[in-house]
C-alpha cells in the first residue's frame, strides 16, 4: 500500500499537480510514518526534479488491479479533480454519421472479434509488407473511455499489443492518474500495422484502416473519446488542424464527445507538454462523470 502511495504521489505532481488530497485510510497511514515518511516524499521529490517517470517510465504489472482509487470520500474531491480545468464551453467540430445508401452499407462485422480476424489478414495498403503483427487494438469491449493513437511502434509491432513501449508506459500512468485501470478503458490505432520508421501514415493507408477503427468505436460504444496526436485527431474529426486548434475544445464525433491530446510519445520528447497533457485529459474525465 505505501510503495503504491508513493507512486501515486508522484505520477500527480509529474502531470502537474501542486496539491493530493489524501483518503482518511491514507492519511492515518502518513501520520503513522513520521520521520520516515517525510524522507521519503523528499526522495521521490528529488526524483521529480531530476526528470521521473518521463526519463524512466515504469507502469504496474499488467496482471495486477490498480490500487488507484477512483473517487475519494462524499465530502471530498477525487485526488485527480484537484486544480481541473473546466470542460470547455467553446465549439468544437462535429463529425456527424453517414447517410449509408445500398452503394454505401455498413461494414459487416457483428463483434470485435471479427475485426480482429479481418485485420490479421489484411493486405490493402503497403504496410502489411513490413509487419511481424497486426496491432488491432485492446481493452474492455464496453470500456466507457476509448483513447486512439497514431500507429503502432516497433514494439507494438513485436507484441501484436498497442502502446506497450515507453509511450504506452506513460499512457498507463496517465490512466492510472484519473483513477481508472488500462483493462476498463479501451486503446486502438489509426492504423493497424507499423509504419517504417515510425513515420506518420500516409493518407491511403489511412483510408484503408479507416473502416476497422469505425467499427470498433461502434461496437464499443464509448461514452467519451481521446484523440492522442494529430493523425488520430484527424483521422478521426476528419479535417487536417493543428493540435493547437483542437486542443481546448471537445468535438463531437457522431455524437460522442471527443477531446484532442498531445501522443505520449510527444511528451517523452518534451515534458513541457506533460501539463497541458494533464488537463486534457481530466477534461476527458470529467465528461465521463457526466
């Protein structure tokens, strides 16, 4: 329970939180640490500033439950509402469904299964040529939240799994942070299987992916939908904008709300961008509790 505390407070004040309301069990607990505990919450500040988890990430076993809570005590906010943003009151764009005429059906699939089979043997773009797997996606298939990314990397490639290198790592922690567990959200791609050098998916490639992340968020059915990076903003929303034009607004994509976030990767290469990351995403959040 400490060492699990301990991470806890320091996935908060690396996302940019300056303040942790602590539970009652918690609380108790710290005032029992004493001495102790104050040397401990100096070393992992000391770590903080010498970079964190963003120059080491490190996530919790995938077998194992989070032991995150997910909302404090009645009289009490959450650890992550703290300093929130407010969702946003300004427009976003709106991506609306298609009138599907008979030259124009649905695509077939009934379950996420027969997704999954179809993309495995998937041959319609040149990125099939250079995969060791496909990398459908994963998650709860009735999560309430569903993040999509770019594409998978190299060791998504290896895996057949999304972010579970050192972006996916940080995404986790992410998760964790709003309380919630990477098994009771949903993560997909854009695309499905690696491109070269990690470059951005070209427009075709795209297109030929499109239909499979469609029906996923379909058969899913999310309540609330995060967009990390460009390419899956823009997949997604259908416009070519720039991540300062979408952020700070929640979209609709048929009627879902949609908020636009910096990839994980990104804020690996800058931590700067951790912050803003952070509001994001607890705007997301907060229109879950909706």
């Amino acid at each position: 329970m400490a060492d699990e505390r301990k991470r806890y407070l320091q996935i908060q004040r690396e996302l940019g939180g300056n303040e942790v309301i602590l539970s009652a069990p918690w609380a108790a607990e710290r005032r029992k640490g004493g001495k102790a505990e104050g040397e401990t919450q100096r070393r992992n500040d000391a770590t903080t500033q010498r970079g964190g988890f963003a120059d080491q990430p490190s996530a919790l076993p995938p077998d194992r439950p989070s032991a995150l809570p997910t909302a404090g005590p009645p009289d009490r906010p959450s650890a992550w509402q703290k300093g929130a943003p407010p969702i946003p009151t300004e427009p976003g764009l709106v991506v609306r469904a298609p009138d599907r005429g008979l030259m124009d059906p649905a695509p077939a699939w009934d379950t996420l299964d027969q997704v999954v089979h179809t993309i495995a043997s998937c041959r319609k773009c040149f990125l099939c040529e250079g995969r060791t797997h496909t990398v459908p996606g994963e998650g709860d298939p009735r999560a309430r939240l569903m993040f999509v990314g770019e594409g998978p990397g190299q060791t998504e490639d290896q895996t057949g799994r999304p972010f579970v290198g050192r972006a996916g790592e940080l995404l986790t922690q992410i998760i964790e942070a709003i309380g919630l567990r990477r098994e009771a959200v949903y993560i997909a791609n854009a695309v499905k299987c690696r491109p070269p050098q990690n470059r951005k998916p070209l427009p075709d490639e795209l297109a030929a992916c499109w239909p499979y992340l469609e029906r996923q968020i379909e058969l899913i059915g999310p309540k609330v939908l995060v967009a990390l990076g460009a390419t899956a903003a823009e997949a997604l929303l259908q416009a070519r904008r720039s991540l300062a034009e979408l952020r700070g607004r929640v979209h609709s994509y048929r009627g879902v709300p949609l908020v636009v976030t910096y990839h994980p990767a990104a804020l690996l290469r800058n931590p700067n961008w951790k912050k803003p990351t952070w509001d994001d995403v607890r705007i997301a959040r907060q229109l879950l509790d909706r």
